[in-house]
C-alpha cells in the first residue's frame, strides 16, 4: 500500500511509509486521514477488496 496522511483541511501532510511503525508514531490528529494512492487507480482493482478490509478492520 501507498499510505498518505491529510490534515484535517485535506492538505498532505506527509507518506506513512515505514512499515514497521505503528500509526501512533505518526503526527496523525482528529479528523486527519489516511488515503491510499494505489485505491484510486483503476488500473489495479483493489478498490473493493480494500474497501472490504478497512472496513472489517474499521468494526472492531
């Protein structure tokens, strides 16, 4: 995954590419959020399967 942080007012704040970093090591506030560049590209479909993953993860 291409991870990227956005602030609260949707401006980039920085990637969130360390693998083995835990989101708490990341300046990441409310209402920041977190956007995976691969998911908007057609040309991969992962969409649904992403979606379909954070969502799982999302309701635990």
């Amino acid at each position: 995954m291409d991870l990227e942080l956005y602030s609260a007012d949707d401006r980039f704040c920085m990637k969130l590419d360390q693998d083995d970093a835990l989101l708490g090591s990341y300046p990441v506030d409310d209402g920041c959020r977190i956007h995976d560049s691969r998911i908007s590209s057609p040309a991969t479909g992962l969409a649904s399967a992403m979606t379909n993953r954070w969502g799982s993860m999302m309701a635990v």
